[in-house]
C-alpha cells in the first residue's frame, strides 16, 4: 500500500508538502506516501476516518497522530480503556491500541482535505481489505466521507445494505445484515471539536455504545 500509485497527484501533493514542510516541523523528515491503518489487529471495532492530514500523519506516518484531531480522538480511545496513552505524537511514542483499529477512506493527504470521489473510488480496495481481515463487529464512521466509504467498503465485502442506504448523522446506529454495527459520529476536525460542534461526552457516548455492541 505505501508504494501506492494510482493517484500521482496525490504523490506529488504529499511529496511537494514533505519538502516545504511547516516551520514548526522543519527538522522532521516527513511520511510523505500512503499511510497505513493502524491499531490491534485483532480488533473487534473499526474507526474509519476522512484521509491523513498534510502536517499530521502525512508528516508521521500514523494514523491521526501529530495533530489536534488526533489529540481528541485518542484521548477518547484513552478515556474509553482502548488506547495506553491519550496523546499520539509520533510512531515511535509508545501508544499501543487495545480492541480497536483506525483505518480512513484515503490513505494520502488531499489538497485542502478534500479528496475526489474518483481518488476515494481508487483507494477503496485498502479499507475493503482490511474490513475483511479485521471483520469488525462495530465500525465508527467520523463524518459523511467516512461513514459512505465504510458502506462502499462493507458492501464489498457481502454485507446487505439497506435500501435506501442510511445517511450519516452524528449519534445514528445502523444494525447491518451479516455485518458490524455501524456508528455515526462527526468528524474529530478542529471545526468541529473547537466549536464545539462535537464534544467528550458526545463521542465518548458513541464509543460506549460501540464497545457495548462488540461485547467488550
């Protein structure tokens, strides 16, 4: 997967982004190519996320790691027993995962964090893959982006979506035919998380309920 090449544009974005750089990570040798899902392969829930943000995991090659948004979202993982650490700074820093893995509808940080429906398209084989090796019992979806690529990605693999296919909305459960619970929660972005749009105890609410759904 990190040798990925179906959207050179995205290689070159990401590339462009490791050589700039921001003056505040100037002495850090960026990712800078696909990055990988990350968390217990053994997981029994599944956070699927929007794409690598070009200063965050494009810079350290982990999911949510290196930003504001990862500093919410695994503070919640944290709150929750499913993470060691609440913080996640660096691949190297220590964090392990427990019962949880994160994957994301993009692997390759998109210019403005907007990624097209064709480059979405192209990197769906990687979430379908893990969604098979994983087999969830509940995913989180973090956003519409998120929440339509689980449903693209779950449908490859057999699960029977129902018609017309749920939309996404912070808080919605939809039970799946001969698949995971999926869980509805608005994306962990600073938009949202400094406004206070989406809050602890409404995420903290949606992780209760999908551990609750895998037996944790």
């Amino acid at each position: 997967m990190q040798r990925c090449s179906r959207c050179p544009e995205l290689r070159a974005y990401c590339a462009e982004v490791g050589r700039t750089r921001r003056r505040a990570y100037a002495e850090w040798t960026y990712w800078a190519r696909p990055v990988p899902g990350f968390g217990d392969p053994g997981a029994s829930l599944m956070i699927v996320g929007l794409a690598p943000a070009a200063h965050g995991a494009n810079r350290t090659g982990r999911m949510f790691t290196g930003d504001r948004s990862g500093d919410f979202l695994y503070a919640a993982l944290h709150r929750a027993g499913l993470a060691s650490q609440p913080t996640s700074v660096r691949r190297d820093d220590g964090l392990v995962l427990r019962g949880v893995y994160i994957a994301a509808a993009l692997r390759c940080a998109p210019p403005g964090n907007r990624p097209t429906p064709e480059q979405l398209e192209r990197c769906r084989p990687f979430l379908v893959e893990e969604m098979t090796t994983i087999g969830p019992r509940a995913v989180i979806a973090l956003g519409a982006i998120g929440w339509n690529a689980a449903l693209h990605a779950l449908e490859a693999t057999g699960v029977t979506l129902p018609r017309p296919k749920p939309r996404f909305a912070h808080g919605a459960v939809v039970p799946l035919e001969g698949g995971p619970l999926l869980l509805g929660c608005y994306h962990v972005s600073q938009q949202n998380t400094f406004t206070g749009r989406l809050t602890e105890a409404m995420i903290d609410d949606v992780v209760a309920r999908a551990i609750g759904a895998c037996g944790e």
